[in-house]
C-alpha cells in the first residue's frame, strides 16, 4: 500500500507517506493513541445510544460519561504529542512558516527592483505583510567576492543576490549568520559563504536560476529573488568633465558629477519571471539604495523601464536619507528623481517617500568626515513629474544610518492604500485584511 514503483528493472521506494511508519520515528504511537481515544469515545456514545438511558445521573450514565472523559485524554494527548514530535523533526519555523505564508498571500503583488543594502531593507519589512513578494536585483557589481567569482568562474555576481535571499528567508538565525559568513583567512579570505555556496549551486542545478530556486528552499524564501538579466553586463558612464569611467565600483568611487550612464551590452534580456511579475504588481518600489550602481541598472535591462510605464501599480521612490561620496555627491531630492526620470520618463513615479527624522549629530559628524550629508528635499513642486512627497520617519539609527524595514514596510503600504484606489476598490476584502495588519503589527 505504501510501496510507489518506478520505471526500471524491480526499482521500489517507500514513499515519504510510508517512512512515518518506520520504527522509532515517534509518529505511530501518537497516532494510535489518538485513536484508541476516538475508539473509546464511540465505544461510550454508542453504549449510550444502545441503552437510551433517560435517567440523567444513573450510576451507568456516570460511568460512560468517565469513559468519554478518558477517551477524550486519549485524544488530546495523542495529537500533542503528534504535534510536539512533527515540530521537533521538521523544525517549527519551517513548516509553521509555510502554513503563515498562506496566511501572506493575502497581501499585495510587490516588485522591487535595487540592490545593495538598501532592497534588504525593504524585503526584511515587506515579508510580514505579504508573501506575493519579487525582487529584481542588479549584477553589474564588479567589487569584492562577487567580483572575484565573476572573473574566476564567469557566474553572476551573487553578493547582493545573497543578501535578499537572507532578508526575505524564514529560517533559523544560525543559517542566516552562516550565510553571511565571510571568510577571514586562506585563499578564501574576503568570500561570502552564501556567495560560495549559490556559485556550487548553479553548478550542481545546472543554471543560475535552478540553483536559485533551490537556494530559496533551503532558506524557506518568502517571494522569489530574481537577478535583473543573465547576461553578464557592465556599467558605463560618462562624467561631466567627459571622463567615461567602466564597473560599477568604479563608478561608485567617481568625484565627478554623473552625466549620463549605460550599459553594455544594450540589451541585455530580462527574466520572463520579471516582466510577468511587472504586469500583475499592485506596488513597485524603486530604491533605497545606490542610485547609479544599484537603482538605475535594474531600468537599464530591455523592457523593464517600458513595463514600469504602462504599469498601473502605484510606483514609489523611497529616497535614499544620505548622499553617497562619489557618485551621489551633493545631490538634493530632486537631482535623484531627475536622475530616475532621464531613464523612465517625467510622471512615472507616483510617490516618493522621504525620511523627516533628523540624524543624531554624532552620526551626522561622521558621515561629513566621509563626504556624505543628509539628501536635501524641499515641496514636491520642484520634483520632475510632480510626484506625491510623502515625509515620515524611516530611519533606523544606531551605528550607522539607514532605513528601518519595518517603519518603511508600514509607510509604503499606507501609501498603496491611500494613493492606489484602484487596488483597495479590487481586494476590498484584502484591503481590509492588510489595514488590520498595519494596525496589528503597529500596536
């Protein structure tokens, strides 16, 4: 009965179903006991029946009404300890998690398109309130480990890959830390274990994507981590003193203003994931994050810009609360959303949302000693495409200045209600659903 015969000459395998019989496996006792439980109760209810006692309070009813009791003990411990013995073998944050992640399909489609520290931020948040999450991730990063494996193996980079696949895994944090390991010493000093382990992936899956999509199991990956092309592109850019600087880490450390920048080749081709996942979003979110090396190379990728455009999902721009030294150097508010608009044109970006916490002054020291300053904005008049500016508190303070995931989770997901009507009128029931999330995770 538990036998599940194969293709091939006597080739039999038990199926999973049949290993829960298998001796010690602490799951046939627990089910008998529960059983034997059922079966005293229909043993004490069809006495009962049989006898069609009238008499309330018989010395006979009392005992079958002891009788249920017990059967009913039998039951109940039977499926707690069935229950404790399922969570110690297949671990509470795995299966409890993907019986939660039905719970999230509920909420919104969300795309976000970055890359660096900045789309974790917004993954790490965004997890808690919907299990319909994509992220498109850059590859031009030509620096550090994923550099090198790019140039010794010919992978795509996989550093910011991994880190989104981190922020969106529901797994213990052991896994996490070994993930984000980096090796100290040896010929292996300055890898990422996670970056190592996506390349021996692809290799073991055959393909970037496969090894991917087994990488995501293995983390429980809430949504689906997408690189932005499989080509293998680099970054171009042309400064305004007509320097053309080539990489992306290069272009990074750039002093000169940014003209324009490109990527080559051309047309390097999407994911059909990706432009599936573009045509059914209800919230787009571009940034935070590096505007030249992690934001734009994401639009340059044939197609994507053209699918944001006729896209009726609301698209939000979480601005970045800091200038980067070199290639955001002095930006205000406006110069990012100039920038964006040169690559998707004027009135695509319905909101963009800015941070209106002040930076502790000793933060703010040390960043001006690395040539970076808070990202001046004034009224959204100035804004290329008059974009709706939305300022609350997104930051997330401590060591270092960055956006705090579940504050901005909470901000772009008021925004799709207040400002994507369409979606709130079409999931009127899912609308309420995430309103009463927000409120919940709030308090």
């Amino acid at each position: 009965m538990f036998l599940n015969r194969k293709r091939g000459p006597q080739r039999v395998r038990y199926t999973n179903w049949g290993r829960l019989l298998y001796p010690g496996v602490r799951v046939k006792r627990y089910l008998a006991l529960g059983g034997l439980g059922f079966f005293v109760i229909g043993v004490a209810v069809g006495d009962a029946l049989g006898a069609r006692i009238k008499i309330v309070g018989t010395p006979h009813h009392l005992v079958l009404g002891v009788v249920v009791l017990i059967g009913m003990g039998f039951v109940a411990a039977g499926g707690w300890r069935l229950w404790r013995s399922i969570d110690e073998g297949i671990g509470s944050t795995r299966w409890t998690g993907r019986f939660y992640s039905r719970h999230l399909a509920r909420g919104p489609r969300v795309v976000a398109l970055g890359g660096g520290t900045g789309l974790p931020a917004v993954l790490r948040g965004m997890k808690e309130y919907t299990g319909n999450l994509t992220a498109v991730v850059t590859v031009a990063d030509n620096g550090g480990s994923s550099g090198r494996l790019r140039g010794s193996l010919g992978i795509l980079p996989p550093g910011d890959i991994r880190n989104c696949m981190v922020a969106l895994a529901d797994t213990e944090p052991l896994m996490e830390r070994l993930f984000q390991h980096r090796f100290e010493d040896g010929e292996l000093a300055g890898h990422a274990f996670g970056n190592l382990f996506l390349a021996a992936m692809e290799e073991a899956a055959g393909d970037f994507v496969s090894g991917l999509r087994a990488s995501s199991r293995v983390l429980a990956v809430r949504g689906q981590v997408l690189p932005a092309t499989l080509d293998q592109v680099q970054l171009e850019a042309e400064t305004a003193d007509g320097q053309i600087v080539r990489g992306e880490s290069q272009i990074g450390q750039s002093r000169a203003r940014i003209r324009r920048i490109w990527m080559v080749p051309a047309h390097a081709e999407p994911l059909p994931e990706t432009i599936h996942a573009l045509r059914s979003a209800d919230l787009i979110v571009l940034g935070p994050g590096s505007l030249y090396t992690s934001v734009i190379p994401n639009l340059l990728v044939k197609g994507v810009a053209d699918e944001i455009r006729r896209s009726s999902a609301l698209c939000v721009y979480v601005a970045n609360v800091m200038t980067q030294p070199g290639e955001t150097y002095h930006f205000t508010l406006k110069d990012h959303v100039d920038a964006l608009a040169e690559v998707l044109g004027d009135g695509v970006i319905d909101v963009v949302l800015v941070n209106n916490r002040e930076v502790p002054q000793d933060l703010l020291a040390r960043y001006h000693q690395e040539g970076a300053e808070p990202v001046r904005w004034a009224v959204a008049a100035e804004l290329r495409g008059r974009p709706q500016v939305v300022q609350e508190d997104v930051l997330s303070a401590d060591n270092v200045v960055r956006h705090d995931p579940e504050k901005l989770a909470r901000s772009l997901l008021n925004a799709l209600n207040r400002y994507h009507p369409d979606w709130v009128e079409g999931h009127f029931f899912d609308g309420l659903w995430l309103e009463s999330r927000l409120r919940e995770r709030k308090s």
